[in-house]
C-alpha cells in the first residue's frame, strides 16, 4: 500500500463519554469530517441509537466506566470493531461525589461518592489510554478533558476538581511513553459551558464567571467540540499540553 493510499484511509476514533454534551458534538465532528467512530454511553441509550442512526460510520456499546476494567475492555472491544486506533478522546465525566448529582460544597462531599468520582473521571481515562496504545497502528491522539476548575482556585467541588487536577497530569506523564508510539496526549480544559457538566453550577457562581470572563460569555459546547476534533484528527506535534478554553478568564 503506497503512503497516499494510507493517508486516505478514514481515521478510526474511540470516545468514552460519547452520549454526552460535549461527546455527542465530537461524535458528530469526527463523523462529518469522514472518520470512524466507536463510543461508550451509559444512561444515554437514546441518543447513542440517533448517533448511530444519524451517522452510518459510528457504533456504540453500553459500559459503567465506574469499573476502569471495564473501561479497558470496552476500549480493546471498540478499537478491534475499528481495526485500529487514530484517536481516542475521553468525555465523560461523575461531575458529583452525591447521588442525586449537586454541587458538592465542602460538607457534602460524601467520601465513598469521591472514589467513584475518581474512578470515572481519571482510572477510566487511564485504563482505556493504555489497553489503546497497542492499537494506534500508525500513531495518534489521545484527548482527555479537564477543566479550569483542576488548574486554578476558582469555587468548585473539590472532588470534580482533584479528578480535573489529576488528569492533567495524566497528560503530562503519558506524553513521553505514548510520544515512543508517535501518540500526542493532551488535555483541553473548558471554563464553563453554556450545556453539559456545569448544569448543577449555582447561579451565583455562573454570574461570578461572567464577571471575570474576558469574552463575557458562557463557551460553546461546539467550541470546545471544534477543537477536540482538531486534536484528535489534525494534531502532529502537540504533546503534554493543557489547552484552556475558558474564554479569558
Ligand atoms: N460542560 C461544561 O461546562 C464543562 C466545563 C468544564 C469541563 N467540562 C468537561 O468536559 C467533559 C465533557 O463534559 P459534558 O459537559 O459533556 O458532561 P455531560 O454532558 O454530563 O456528559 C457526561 C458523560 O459521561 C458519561 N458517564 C457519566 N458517568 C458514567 C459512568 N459511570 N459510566 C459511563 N459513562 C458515564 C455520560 O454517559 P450517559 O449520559 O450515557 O450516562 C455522558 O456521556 C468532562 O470531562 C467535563 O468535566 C465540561
């Protein structure tokens, strides 16, 4: 096979996370850009089936990332069913250590909610990452998501932000050994968006965000959508780098 016929080949995508806000609008990026794209959902059983309705390139599987071996397995699964890996983004995400789901001051945090927290947001991340590297065939992106909440002292629940704080350096430490494989790893870290993780955010504390926004506004989930796709499918020589997207604050 020459190198042209290679480079023409559709990238194969895995997101974790694909049934939610900021999943679903990559989900759809990658699939419009003409790329293949399995993803994991948990509640979202809907909106995974009008993916896959709507896109013919992309298939999902139900999983509880809650269980980071099954976070690995779900991973192999889905690159076996691509033949291959291009990228893989992480989305998704226990916002809360509290059921039903809340912003979690620091009297609420409920200390078992908290190593479930963790196990979505970071173990998961790191289980599928590494049951993926045998499958980026020919190099890569691996794209987690942060947030401005695990790299600067802003009012948030602290295990949402330790998780947010932990996977930036998961970034970081994986760069070197996925860079041997031609692998980026980034993070992109979000302020808050107008939909998604930040619905239990207090009103007061959304309007403190405004206040101190240089753009004024909440993001975009297409924004933030805009640029995982660039990462995932574009990205040749960005590593181990946190990429904030919270509109100056
Ligand atoms: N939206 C924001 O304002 C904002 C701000 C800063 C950072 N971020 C970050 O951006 C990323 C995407 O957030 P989002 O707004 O898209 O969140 P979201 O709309 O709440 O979506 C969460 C996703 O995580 C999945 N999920 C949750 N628990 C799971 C579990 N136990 N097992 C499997 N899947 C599970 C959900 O699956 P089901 O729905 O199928 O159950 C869904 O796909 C997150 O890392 C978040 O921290 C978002």
């Amino acid at each position: 096979m020459t190198a042209g016929a290679a480079a023409e080949q559709p990238r194969r995508c895995v997101v974790l996370g694909g049934s939610g806000t900021v999943g679903r609008a990559l989900v759809a990026e990658l699939a419009r850009a003409g790329a293949h794209v399995a993803f994991t959902y948990r509640q979202g059983r809907e909106i995974a089936e009008e993916l896959t309705r709507v896109f013919p390139g992309v298939t999902a599987l139900e999983v509880d990332l809650a269980d980071p071996r099954a976070a690995a397995e779900a991973a192999d699964v889905l690159a076996r069913r691509l033949g291959g890996v291009d990228a893989f983004a992480h989305c998704a995400v226990r916002a809360s250590s509290i059921e039903p789901p809340a912003f979690d001051a620091l009297e609420e945090v409920c200390l078992d909610g908290f190593a479930g927290v963790l196990a979505v947001n970071v173990t998961s991340a790191f289980a599928a990452a590494r049951s993926l590297l045998p499958h980026f065939d020919r190099g890569g992106n691996v794209v987690l998501f942060g947030s401005v909440d695990g790299i600067k002292p802003v009012r948030s629940p602290v295990p949402y932000a330790v998780s947010k704080a932990a996977l930036a350096g998961l970034a970081i430490s994986l760069a070197k050994p996925f860079g041997q494989r031609g692998v980026r790893v980034n993070l992109i870290a979000p302020g808050v968006l107008e939909a998604g993780a930040s619905r239990t955010l207090p009103d007061d504390l959304r309007r403190e965000y405004l206040k101190h926004c240089g753009l004024r506004r909440l993001g975009k989930v297409e924004e933030v959508a805009a640029l995982a796709a660039w990462l995932s499918l574009e990205n040749t020589y960005v590593t181990g780098q946190t990429l904030v997207v919270d509109g100056g604050l």
